[in-house]
C-alpha cells in the first residue's frame, strides 16, 4: 500500500492506495495545497477572498469554485437550510478572524441571521454573484468535495482523508473495504464517505467555536460535541454530521435515518 | 564522667529525633508508587491499536445495513477538524 501524508486545509491529510501510477499521491497533494490557495479566506488574494470582496457583481469564477459555490447551494437544500455557506459574517462576529493556531479575536455583536441562501447566492456558468454584505465560507463543505474529486482521480482503490473528511474508494487491500476508525469502532468502507462534525476542536472561549447555527448567527448550542457520518460520498456525510450535530441528540437520528449511511453522537459530558 | 553524660545526651537525643521524623512521616496505603508504574502499566494497556478515534465520551453508534464493523485496525479516521 502506498501512502502519503501531510498537512494543508488547517490540518493533517492523508493519502493511501493500492496499485496507483507512479506520482500520484505526489500530484495529489500538490493539488491539495493549490485548491488550500485557492479557496481559503485567511488570504486577501485567495479567489475565495477575491469573490467575497466583489459581492454585489458578477464575477467570473474558476470550475473549481463555481463547482463548490453549486456544492453549497445543494448542501443548503439538502440540510433544509442548516448548512449555510454564507455564515462568514457571524463567524468573524464570534472572533474566528484569522487562521486559528494564532488565536480568537475580540467578539463584536452578531449580526442578524443570513437570508436563506438562494437569495444571497447565485452561480451561471463561469460567474457567480454574491449579495452585497454576504461573505461565503466554504469550510467542512470544501474538505468534502476536495476529498471526493481527488479520489476519483487518484485511481480505483483508494482513500483521501482530508482533515477527517474522507472518500474510500474500491474494495481495500482485503476486498471488502478500507477500515477507517468511525467513533471508536472501526468500519469497512467501500465507495463511502465518511466526515466528523464538532464543537470542540476548534474553541477559542466558552461557547465560542467554529459552527455557526444558521438560524441564530451564533456558534451553535447544542447537547452534542461530536457527531461523524457516512454517505455516498464525503460531501454527503459532511453535510450529514454538520445538521446532526446542529438538530441534538433527541433529533438527530430521526433526520439521519434514511440519510446517511451510519452515524456516531457524542454527547456533552 | 564527663564523656558518660555526653554520650547519654546524644543516645537521647537520637532517640527523640528518630521519634519526632516517624510521627511526622505517617504510612499512607493511598500514596502513589514511585516512579508511578501502576498508572503507566493501565495507560498502555488501554492504547488503541490502528487510526480508530478515542473521544472523550462513549459515542452512540448506529451502521445501517450495508456497513460492516472490524476488528482490523483502522489505517485512518474520521475526526473533527
């Protein structure tokens, strides 16, 4: 087995597979840290950074971030409204402003809840518009897709595992799936994603962290610290562990039956 | 005469010494070992084997048909980032 590991998207990544081409896990992380470039909003000059100051024009987009901004429209539709892309304001208000190993900021007042997406975000073929005061932040979203696309270049039999994000691809070295840790057991996945939603990791002050909740503009208040989910595809579970972990426990497996593949619910405490 | 009482000063005072450090040192069954080897013993015995995540708290885990567990360690997982 061939693998790879490194650090870019704010955290570890890594690569493994059976039998790929020669540079391909070389070219996969090269590709990892171009997209990082590309659509992180810790850079003034990133593209991401670049649409997010145009907001209130048409701007023309690469395929890579007109694919993520469709991502996120789907995502919004798919968590009825609880992954919202456009939830940057409320995080800058919480004191996430900067990369996180330098630290949370002063917090200013939180700004009203974000309109429902569709109305603040609209993508066309090449272009796409932001509604003047709205800011998108791609987060767990873009370590999903990133995830899925770079597996299915990669080749037949692999994983991408991108920050806990993750796509295994094909049967594994046994044949019946990669084993990847979920919660504390260990699954088998074959052509499944898998991703980890939490409140904990990313904290800077008593409830200050990372997850926004749409519907409050503040960092989400749930009974949950954890929640991790396996889909189709690693977009999917992304999305899956974000609304779990905003619903609580009492909701949440109601929503994710049907949903997702499998689920893993930490509680408080 | 002299050398006789210096001698039974200092077997008294040895004895008082000796007296005052055992009451101040009492025998305590709740001390930790020293270097703590119990501790470490149980910490290693209870390290996970392969990438499979520890969280703080017993997640409740549900698989849906389709999705098998294993014993075989895990070569990466999923985590919060």
């Amino acid at each position: 087995m061939q693998q790879r590991a490194f650090t870019a998207l704010g955290g570890d990544c890594e690569l493994f597979g059976i039998d790929l081409a020669a540079d391909v896990l070389e070219r996969g992380e090269a590709w990892v840290h171009q997209m990082h470039d590309r659509l992180t909003r810790f850079s003034d000059t990133s593209e991401l950074s670049r649409f997010n100051a145009a907001a209130g024009a048409w701007v023309a987009v690469s395929d890579e971030l007109e694919a993520l901004l469709r991502e996120s429209l789907r995502a919004y539709e798919v968590s009825e409204g609880l992954v919202h892309a456009a939830t940057l304001p409320a995080l800058l208000a919480a004191g996430y402003t900067r990369d996180f190993t330098l630290g949370g900021t002063p917090t200013t007042a939180a700004p009203p809840p974000p309109a429902p997406l569709p109305e603040l975000l609209e993508v066309r073929t090449g272009g796409a518009k932001l509604a003047r005061g709205a800011a998108i932040d791609l987060g767990g979203i873009a370590k999903g897709w990133l995830a899925d696309r770079l597996a299915a270049e990669m080749g037949a039999n692999c994983v991408v595992n991108l920050c806990g994000d993750l796509y295994a691809r094909g049967p594994g070295e046994t044949g019946e799936g990669w084993p990847v840790g979920f919660g504390d057991t260990t699954v088998l996945l074959h052509d499944m994603g898998a991703a980890t939603s939490g409140t904990t990791k990313r904290m800077w002050g008593p409830g200050l962290h990372h997850l926004i909740d749409p519907r409050t503009a503040r960092p989400a208040v749930t009974d949950l610290t954890e929640v991790s989910a396996l889909a189709k595809t690693a977009t999917d579970a992304e999305i899956f562990a974000k609304v779990g972990l905003l619903l609580g426990a009492t909701e949440a497996p109601a929503w994710l039956q049907g949903r997702a593949l499998g689920w893993s619910l930490v509680e408080n405490g | 005469m002299g050398y006789r009482a210096l001698a039974s000063l200092v077997a008294a005072a040895a004895f008082a010494g000796s007296g005052a450090f055992v009451l101040s040192h009492p025998k305590s069954d709740a001390a930790p070992l020293q270097p703590p080897v119990a501790s470490a013993v149980a910490k290693a015995s209870t390290a996970p084997t392969g990438k499979t995540q520890a969280p703080k708290a017993t997640p409740r885990i549900t698989l849906q048909p389709g999705v098998r567990a294993t014993d075989l360690p895990g070569i990466t997982y999923t985590h919060v980032s």
